[in-house]
C-alpha cells in the first residue's frame, strides 16, 4: 500500500483503538468497538493516489487540489476531482473527519453506491465535510434500519440531486431528508419495495424531478400524494410499477400537476384509452412514455404512434410508446 495510504489506514486503526474521549467521538460516544469494513478516507486515497490517478493538465482534465486553511501532509501528494466515484469499494464508514475536510472542500459531485453504510451518522460525517457537495448517490447501501435525526439530516442542506435507489429507506427518513434540503431540484427513490406513498405534513416547492420507478403502487391516489408533496414537478417517472388507472377526480390532475412537463408510464399496467385521454388535463405536459403498457402492445410502433397522437394525445410533442 502506498506511504500516504497506509499512513491514514494506520492512523484510523489507532484511534479505534484508543478509548480516548476523542476517539468515542469519532466513532460513537457508546461504541468501543472499531468499525468493520474500509473508510471513506482509506479508499480515497487508495484510488486517487497519484499513481492510480496521476495528475493531467490541460482543459477538461477535472483534477483539482485547492488551496485552503486546512494543511493536510498529504494533501499535495494526492490529485482529486470534483466528482469523486467511490462506489461499490466495501466503505462502511467515514475515517479522520478532518482530513475528509482537508482533501474534498472542492467537491460537488459525490458517488458512494454499493457500499457498506449503514448508519446515517456515518454518511453525515462524510457530507458535513464536503461543503460543496450538490449531488449525492447513496445507491444500494443497507441504511433501512438506521434512524436519521433532524440534526443528522441538516448536514446534506446544500444537495440538490439525491440518489436513494435500492436503501430500502422508510417515507419517514425521505420526510426527514426533504425538510432539511431547501435546495432539493432532484430525488431518486427507486427500487425500495414501496407499496404506497405516505403523505408529508409539507410540500416541497423546491423538487422538479422525481424518479420513483421498480417500487409496488398500484393505486393513482398515491400518485396524488406526490403531487401534494412536490406542486413544482416538471418530470416525474413511474416506469415499472403496477398502475392500473388514471383518476382526474374533480379536475384534480391539473390541480396536482400544474407544471408537469414529462411522465413515464413504461410498462405500467393502464388498459383503458380512457385514462390516457385525461393526461390531455394536464396543462404543461409534453411528453409522454408509455412502452410496454398492455393497451398499445397489438400495435405496431407507427399504429401506436398515429392512434395515440390522432385520437387521445394531441398536444403532446414527444411521446415514446
């Protein structure tokens, strides 16, 4: 292992050692035991060590190591860009809070999918360092049992895109998220077995898209619910889950909707022409998926395109059936 990494790796097995106060700190005021798994700390310098990333000048390069108040003694030995990936490297919490300061104060874009995180905590320590993050995937990592506090969550205030696609995350901890994130513009809720939506006691004025594909509804009142939480959506995409209808109760689709520009119906389960007709309500929308649904499938693509467009979709500009 390289000198700077194996002195950072070094260091951590130390303090999780030490039952020294700041030690506790780090890892827990209630938990002795050093944590299982890699940090944070150790596999951004294993991946971006200057041998594994050496340092490129020129336009696009992307490689930055800014200056600032924080000296770290490796910091001019190890090349970073903005947009760190880090997914998928067995990361189960987050090392030496300050040298995570040190090293990513730059960074905006933050790629931590498919790892070992399982405690909110631990995914604060990480955020509340990278003062700049605006975009966060947190994809595939076992956080459903782990409960987020309000002061937790004020830590990811500055994020505007948010990946949560397979944790498994309780409407609760997304309410927890969604009042602590003014600046959210997109959230993805993907694959986390929801059979319905649990209502906020806000709305988010802030969201424009919402991707929550590969999840269990089925009834289009919880699709209203997302309305009611998120007035402002431009794209909402809800491929892959088993809607059977399209209600517009008392014109309640361009109530809910005002601004929505694009939905996706791929591969849900509406039947009836009838349903498709009422997306004409909505007063913004311009595109429309609906691949896959059972109602086009004896139709061939220009069939689909022609029936769809002529008779129930006229004002629509891109549809994808």
């Amino acid at each position: 292992m390289l000198h700077f990494a194996s002195s950072i790796c070094d260091r951590e097995e130390q303090q999780a050692q030490d039952p020294s106060p700041a030690a506790q700190r780090c890892y827990g005021e209630t938990e002795m035991e050093p944590p299982c798994g890699r940090s944070f700390m150790q596999v951004l310098c294993e991946k971006y060590s200057p041998e594994n990333f050496p340092y490129r000048r020129g336009p696009g390069a992307g490689v930055h190591v800014p200056p600032g108040p924080q000296v770290s003694p490796m910091k001019d030995r190890l090349n970073l860009p903005s947009i760190l990936v880090l997914n998928s490297c067995g990361i189960s919490h987050a090392g030496d809070e300050s040298e995570i300061a040190a090293f990513c104060s730059h960074v905006s874009e933050l790629d931590l999918s498919g790892n070992k995180l399982d405690n909110w905590q631990e995914v604060s320590k990480i955020v509340s360092n990278v003062p700049q993050l605006e975009f966060l995937n947190l994809s595939s990592n076992p956080l459903q049992a782990s409960i987020l506090e309000r002061e937790c969550a004020g830590t990811f205030s500055g994020i505007r895109k948010l990946v949560l696609n397979n944790c498994k995350v309780s409407w609760e901890t997304v309410h927890t998220l969604l009042l602590e994130l003014p600046e959210l513009e997109e959230l993805f809720l993907c694959l986390n077995d929801y059979e319905n939506v649990v209502s906020s006691p806000g709305c988010f004025h802030s969201l424009k898209l919402l991707h929550i594909t590969d999840n269990n509804l089925q009834d289009w009142s919880d699709i209203c619910k997302l309305g009611t939480m998120f007035p402002c959506l431009h794209t909402l995409v809800l491929a892959n889950n088993n809607i059977l209808a399209i209600d517009d109760l008392a014109g309640s689709l361009a109530r809910l909707f005002p601004n929505l520009r694009s939905i996706s119906l791929h591969k849900s389960g509406i039947n009836s022409w009838e349903d498709i007709e009422k997306l004409n309500t909505l007063p913004m929308l311009e595109e429309v998926r609906l691949l896959g649904i059972p109602l086009v499938e004896p139709y061939s693509t220009e069939e689909r395109r022609k029936l769809t467009i002529a008779r129930y979709l006229r004002h629509i500009i891109i549809l994808h059936t």
